[in-house]
C-alpha cells in the first residue's frame, strides 16, 4: 500500500464538528470520516477506480 498524502485542511469549525460526531456515530478517527466522505464522493461522480474504492471496513 502506498503512503498516505498528509494535507492540512482548513474547514468551517461548524463542519468539522459535525463530522467528529458522525465519526464518533460510525467509530471512527475525525480523519478516518473525511476520507470516506471524500472516497464515497469521488465513487458516487464516478471518479474513482472500483478496485481503489474498495475498503475494508467500507460502509455505505
């Protein structure tokens, strides 16, 4: 598997508390909700190769 890219991301603290609760809802890192956020974007505009979309603990 290959690194994962760091990226510092500013983000209203509005959203971002939001997603620390869905992330806390879905037992998972603030960090481990935004990417899947992103991923399940990137897969719904098709953008996504399916075999990248796949995740082990891959929830829809």
């Amino acid at each position: 598997m290959a690194a994962r890219k760091q990226y510092p991301l500013r983000i209203d603290p509005e959203v971002w508390h939001a997603i620390e609760r869905w992330a806390e809802d879905d037992m998972r890192s603030a960090n481990g909700q935004v990417e899947w956020i992103l991923r399940q974007a990137l897969k719904q505009a098709g953008r996504l190769p399916e075999d990248k979309g796949k995740q082990k603990d891959e929830r829809s």
